[in-house]
C-alpha cells in the first residue's frame, strides 16, 4: 500500500507540524504534532498572504476547514487549545540545523492508503487518523485543552464521505515526500538573564563603553508621570546603540498577563513574536535566532532575518521583555549584543519595577485613605502612619470617650411627600456640614444610621480636651443645620431640624473585622445611654448627660432638663444654652 494523494489543507497542515517539531527539537514528526498542525490552519486563512498555500488552493482549504470546525472544535478556540497543546510538547535536544525532518512510524502510516482508491486525503479523514493515533496520555492533554476526541469522532466519520466528495472533482492534489523542509527560526545563543552577565569579549571596550553611556542615558532622563514616553526614548536610543539592530519593541504584560506593546521603532505596525517573547519571560533568559519563519508565524509578516530577546528582570519578578530585530539578509547578532541586550533589560526591569511599585503604593495610598473617610484629615494622616509603620491592627481597647447622637426631627413626616432621590439629596446635604463639623472639633463619623448620625470624640486617638471639643461641635452643627434650612426653604425645599445629645463613658473601641476589611466601631453601655438622651433633645437642642456636665461645667451655660426613657422614666440632663467665654478661646 503506497501513500495517498493529499489535499492543499492536509500538506499545510504537515508543514505547520514539521516546524513544531523542529522548534521542539524532535527528531520526527509524532501525531501530537500533526495535531498542532491541524489546529494552526485556522491562521493560514486568517494571514493568507504569508501562508504557503497557492490562491487557487484557499477555497478548496476553507472549505475543508469549515468541515472540520463542525466535528472538532470553533475555529475560534483552535489559538487557545494550540497554545495548551504546545506547552505540552516535551522539549528535546535536537537541534536540527538542515531545516530537513522526516515523519515518525507512526506519523507515516496516517498517510497510507487503506482503502486502495485514487481519492485524495482530506483534513477530515485526516483528523480521525491524527486523533486516533494519539496515545492515553495525549488524549487526555487533548481533552483538558478544550478537544472532546470522542464525541469529535463521531461527528467527524459523519461528515467524512462529504469532504471526500468535493474534492472528487477539484484539480489533482499534491503528493508530499516523506522529508519535509522548513525554514525556522534557529536559536544559536542564549544567555542566562537571571545573572548581570556584563563580561564582555576582549575587543569589548567599545561594547562596554557603549553599555555605560546607554545606562547613564537611562538615569538621567526619570520616567517621570508618563513612562510610555520614557520607553519610547529607551528603545530608540537601544536600536542606535546596537549595530545590526534595525527595529525595536518593549512589551509590558497588564494584569491579565496579555503583553501590551508600550514602545516600539520605527512607526508603524510592529511585528513581534509572542512566542518568543513568552519563552524569554518563562525561561528568564535572553536568546538569539536567526534566519527564518518563527514558530507563529510572524515573523514571515516582517521577513525578520535575525532577533534578539531579553527579559526585563529584577528581585525575581519579571515586568516585560526587550527586542530587537532587523530585515537585512545576513544579519548576525553577536554575544556581545546579548550581553549589551541583557544588561540593558536587567537595568531597565529595575526602572519599570521601581515605577509599578510608587504606582502600587500611591493606589494603596489612595485606597486606604477611602476607608478613613470615617475621621478627620488630621486624624486620617496619623493613621495612614500608622498603617505604613504595620501599627494599624485590629484591636481595640477600653477607655473613656465621648459619644455624640445627631437625629433629624419629623423626617418621616417630611420625607413621606418627597421622592427617593430628594431624600437622598437632603440627606446628603445635611450630612455633609455635620460631618465636616465633626471632624473639624477632631471627631469619628462610626455611621450614619438612616438620618441619624453616630460620632466619637476621643477615639481611635486620644484627646484630653475631648468633651468641650464634643461640645464645641454640638453646637456649630446647630447652627451649620439651620444654615441649610434657610438654603433650602430659600429654594422651595422642605427641611428638618436636628436633635443632638452627648454623653461620656467607658466603652471598648478599636477596629475590628478581618485582614481584608476591617471596620471602625465602638461599643458599650455608653452608646446606648447617648442615643436615649438623643430621643429627648427637642429640635435645636443639644442635650448632655450629667457625667458629661460635670467635666465641662465651668465651660458651658446649661439649663438642667427632665429627659423621658423608655423603661427609667424621667432622668436628668442638662440643655446647653451657650459656651463661657473662656470656652470660645478654645483652639482646634
């Protein structure tokens, strides 16, 4: 039995399969391979200028394709599925410098005639072989890539008879030997990048000359706000510093891990292989290849003769990868110009990773300021030096502090005739002059609890002057409160007075939650105590208890109160009617 006659898309798909192989360093070409090749026809169409496949033959392969994609997978899933099907090539030790490799045994024997008819093998047939000729374990790689092989089978017999009988009438195909020549590209140097490999050769003065005044260039101009401007400078200037080198690119991976092209000479469509540029990054070494078709094909978008790639490395993290290329036929790169490459990329890495870094911490910074929104700026600056000493924790301690109640009076009443976003709008509007009056006496906003608001004095920090400074903010929040009224009513809005009430005690308080959240509270019968005082203070008034009136006594001019609880009856309290001079002097 001889070798059948094969279809346009079964030979391009064995010449995709021979560079595989070569790139892998197999000795032949195995089905996993075939494999691959099927998967990367789906690119032939897509980039049919570079393809190798005649203009007349590209009807007769996408229709082939378009069968195919029906039994096996989307067209659109073949990129991913080929990539997870490469990285489980095994790597080999072959380096096959004739561009020639022959099919495997088993690879061969897909190709034969079985049935000893003169119809040619289509991709469909083709597919069904390739698939059963993979081993248990190749399957499986198969299968966790995203190929249901078994229900692939079934669908593809059924569509079968009809990719054979299309071409019955197409031109005759081409018969392919059992070499398969490919022009690849040929890493012939690498150099570890892990390691500051400055050791240049012995005609390395010049070399070493040119690597001090690029990395002096580097320092003197900073990146400043905008470092994709920085790295458009550093490409330029790597280009003209290396002689063979004609076209540059530095690609930086965003959060998902895609590589973004920051900076790239001369203008235009770059071209560069990911490929490549992965392997540098994953393998932390820089590489030179020469001569050819890179192994996804983009390099036979530029004709590139020669390249260079080096990752862009510091403290064990990897922030990108350098390159550099160029169109000449003939063009070498030397080990000079790797080591001048790396060199260049370790001090670079450092650049870009000094800069994620002040990047990272101002968004941390950012971040953290958000969540203490609750205390005031002066406060807020003491805990953020707080969390940048690793001293913000959670815990919390007992200790005497002063609670502030501020409820709105007839709310429910006023806000039952308005619509949601009017009372979210009065809301807003009140909130916003009590709480900058809270933080202006060095008060914690803990919440706001409907239209009531809940704040602290004395916490997390302490404060000695903490209830004439509750006091003090009491009353602004009066006359901030009535303020707005007069806004309001001067607009044909309705209002609402306020209610405040103070009390002091011992409570716990501190932060509490978790690592990833963790929240300001306080704790204790005092809290509860404040918010019963609060339910008694009419509307305009500021209400304490007396265990606060007998610390601001002499500060304060008040008139004591009966105020209603719930369960105790009447209580005492004592209404502020006004500060003592000497009280008004107070410093904030």
């Amino acid at each position: 039995m001889g070798e059948q006659p094969i279809s346009a898309a079964v030979r391009c798909a064995w010449q995709i399969a021979a560079e595989e192989a070569l790139r892998a360093g197999a000795p032949e070409i195995e089905p996993e391979h075939l494999m691959i090749g099927i998967l990367g026809l789906e690119k032939v169409l897509a980039q049919p200028q570079q393809s190798r496949v005649a203009a007349d033959e590209l009807a007769s392969l996408r229709k082939e394709l378009e069968l195919l994609a029906k039994g096996l997978a989307p067209a659109q899933k073949w990129a991913e599925v080929r990539r997870k099907l490469r990285t489980a090539l095994p790597s080999g030790t072959v380096r096959n410098t004739a561009g020639k490799i022959s099919r495997s045994h088993r690879a061969r024997q897909l190709f034969v005639n079985d049935s000893q008819t003169d119809l040619p093998l289509v991709l469909v047939t083709f597919a069904i072989r390739v698939a059963q000729a993979l081993d248990s374990a190749w399957r499986k790689v198969c299968e966790d890539s995203g190929l249901d092989l078994s229900a692939a089978l079934a669908l593809l017999s059924q569509a079968e008879p009809a990719g054979s009988s299309y071409l019955m009438a197409a031109d005759a195909p081409h018969r392919q030997g059992s070499e398969t020549e490919v022009q690849v590209a040929t890493e012939v140097e690498a150099l570890d990048a892990s390691v500051p490999a400055l050791k240049v050769s012995d005609k390395g003065v010049e070399v070493g000359s040119r690597l001090a005044c690029f990395i002096e260039s580097l320092w003197k101009q900073a990146p400043g706000r905008n470092l994709d401007e920085y790295l458009q400078t550093v490409v330029e200037r790597l280009v003209a510093a290396i002689p063979s080198a004609g076209r540059g690119a530095i690609l930086i991976p965003d959060n998902h891990g895609r590589l973004l092209l920051r900076a790239h000479v001369p203008s235009g469509t770059p071209s560069v292989s990911f490929t490549s540029a992965h392997r540098a990054m994953s393998e932390r070494r820089g590489v030179i290849w020469q001569i050819g078709d890179d192994l996804t094909r983009s390099q036979q978008e530029s004709s590139a003769q020669a390249g260079m790639y080096a990752p862009l490395l510091w403290n064990e993290s990897t922030f990108g990868v350098l390159c550099v290329d160029n169109l000449g036929k003939g063009t070498r790169f030397s080990h000079d110009d790797l080591t001048f490459l790396v060199a260049a990329a370790h001090h670079l890495g450092l650049i870009v990773a000094n800069q994620e870094l002040t990047a990272e911490l101002q968004r941390n910074t950012q971040v953290l300021q958000r969540l203490l929104t609750s205390f005031s700026p002066k406060l807020r600056t003491t805990l953020l030096d707080k969390a940048r000493r690793g001293r913000l924790r959670l815990g919390g301690e007992c200790s005497e502090v002063t609670i502030l109640f501020c409820d709105m009076r007839g709310f429910t009443r006023v806000s039952s005739t308005m619509s949601s976003e009017d009372i979210m709008e009065m809301l807003n509007e009140y909130f916003q002059v009590l709480t900058d009056t809270i933080f202006k006496y060095q008060g914690t906003l803990d919440k706001y609890i409907g239209d009531a608001v809940l704040a602290v004095f004395g916490s997390p920090e302490p404060d000695p002057h903490q209830q004439i400074h509750a006091v003090h903010a009491a009353l602004e929040m009066q006359e901030r409160a009535r303020e707005v009224n007069l806004s309001r009513t001067s607009r044909g809005l309705a209002g609402c007075e306020i209610g405040i009430a103070l009390h002091c005690g011992e409570v716990l308080h501190g932060f509490v939650g978790s690592s990833e959240r963790m929240e300001f509270t306080v704790i204790g019968e005092a809290v509860n105590r404040a918010s019963r005082f609060c339910g008694g203070a009419a509307a305009g008034d500021v209400v304490i208890s007396p265990e606060l009136y007998k610390r601001v006594w002499n500060e304060v001019e008040a008139i004591q109160v009966a105020i209603p609880f719930k369960h105790e009856g009447d209580m005492p309290g004592y209404r502020v009617v006004n500060l003592r001079e000497k009280s008004r002097k107070l410093q904030t």
